[in-house]
C-alpha cells in the first residue's frame, strides 16, 4: 500500500491548510485498468463521495487544485473520497473519449464505491470536462441511486473556446453550480441558457476565471455553505435560497425565474 500525503493551501489564506492521507487502487473498467486514488477521512465514516478532474488532454488530473479542494471539502464532512484518473491518463488504460468512454468508466467507480459503503450517503462532484461527466453520470443513474448532493464547478455546455462541444444533460436535484464570471472557456452566457430552462441556481463568482485562479476562498465558501444545508428544512421546488452576510434566507417565487446568486 502506498500513502501520500495531500497538503492543500488555500489562495488568501496562508494560515488554512488541510490534510488527507490517499492511497492509489485499481480497478477494472470498460477500456482495462482504472487509476483511483482514495482519501480517508479522519473519525467516523459518514459518507462516499466521488470527485471528477478537467480535460486529461489539457493537463487535468485528480491532483488539480480544484478536485483537490472539492475532496477536501468532502473529506471534512466524514466522506470517503473517490478521485478517479480518467481513461488514457495516469495510470488508467484506454484513450479518451470525449466524455462518453468516461461516463462509463465513472459509473464503475460509483458502483464499485457503493457496494464498499453500503446504506452510507453518495456525494460527488466535479470540475470542468469532470463536472461535464459527473453530469451525465448523474442523468444515467436511477433516482434512487443519485448523489444527495452535487457540486459542478465551470460546467461546460456548449462549444468550449471553439474546440469542443459538450451536450450536458438536464439533471434536476440538490446540486451546486459554481462558474466564474469572466470564464473564457465555458462561458457564462452558456451557462445561463442551459440553467434557465431548468431554474436552477447558480452561484457566480465575480471577476473569477475558468480555473477560478485566485478565488479558491471564495470557492471553498460557496462549497461549504452549500453542504451547510445538508439536515436543514428542505424547501420547496419553487423556493429559492439566498445567502447574505453569512446567513440563509429562503423565499418564494412561485412564477419567479431562477436563478444567480453573487458571491
């Protein structure tokens, strides 16, 4: 068994550091070997969640800050925390697919990771080309075996900085949309038209880029915040949650369209 030590320093905030002992398996998925590595919380065991890293062809892999942060996030809630490699990168067999080989692979990794945590919560999440397969994962899954809780952060869907072009599913549930306002890469206004229909919120980051260079505090507040709500008084599907000074208001719009929430 090998063991690594994660050390996650938070942009702004010099005296914030976490740690996370990660252990590398392998498992067997539709194109061969999958690279997974799996972070152990520290205390009782409270949940699962699976993490999704960006574009393995752009340099994406589970150690990018943002999946790192997303796992650590996970971890401190008592989860055990999934970070697959995608196919073709790591030490993962195959070669990349544009999302469609990948979704299949992810959906291994979730199986897999139910049967080790029985009747114990499912949360996941993902960045960029990851959120974008963490979302058809979502869709492909029955209701009853979704995740509790999403957090998709810069979710491409449409044609990303003219190279390619996403088709992300509609999904409805408790999820997180996180995207920054000046992202170059998946663009806000994309965002938005995919949202809209659906109403769902979305939490943007003024000033923030696509890889939310500098903002990691705030991405860690609105992640936090968010999985604050976990046990909380569920509203209904025509409330809306806003967040202001650090505290949570719930009002309803009955005809109301969704849908941004600044922070």
């Amino acid at each position: 068994m090998f063991l690594f030590i994660i050390i996650v320093k938070i942009e702004n905030s010099p005296a914030i550091y976490r740690f996370a002992m990660s252990e590398p398996i392998f498992l067997q998925g539709p194109a061969g070997q999958l690279e997974v590595f799996v972070d152990y919380p520290q205390g009782e065991v409270k949940g699962f969640a699976i993490v999704c890293h960006p574009h393995p062809l752009q340099g994406g892999t589970p150690q990018h800050k943002v999946p790192v942060l997303l796992a650590q996030m996970f971890l401190e809630r008592g989860c055990i925390v999934y970070r697959p490699s995608f196919r073709g990168s790591g030490q993962s067999a195959g070669l990349h697919d544009e999302g469609f080989g990948e979704t299949d692979d992810i959906l291994e990794v979730i199986k897999y990771a139910r049967r080790q945590h029985i009747d114990l919560p499912f949360l996941a999440g993902g960045f960029s080309f990851g959120a974008h397969v963490m979302a058809k994962c979502y869709a492909a899954l029955p209701v009853e075996l979704q995740p509790s809780k999403v957090i998709l952060c810069g979710l491409p869907t449409a044609t990303v900085a003219g190279l390619r072009h996403y088709v992300t599913p509609q999904i409805k549930g408790d999820i997180l949309f996180i995207h920054g306002e000046a992202d170059d890469v998946t663009l806000l206004s994309d965002m938005i038209e995919w949202a809209k229909p659906q109403r769902h919120l979305v939490t943007i980051l003024p000033g923030a880029n696509h890889f939310f260079t500098g903002y990691l505090k705030q991405l860690r507040i609105a992640m936090s915040r968010f999985l604050a709500l976990s046990g909380s008084k569920k509203t209904s599907s025509n409330d809306e949650v806003f967040l202001f000074r650090n505290k949570i208001f719930s009002m309803n719009f009955i005809n109301y369209s969704p849908i941004f929430r600044f922070i």
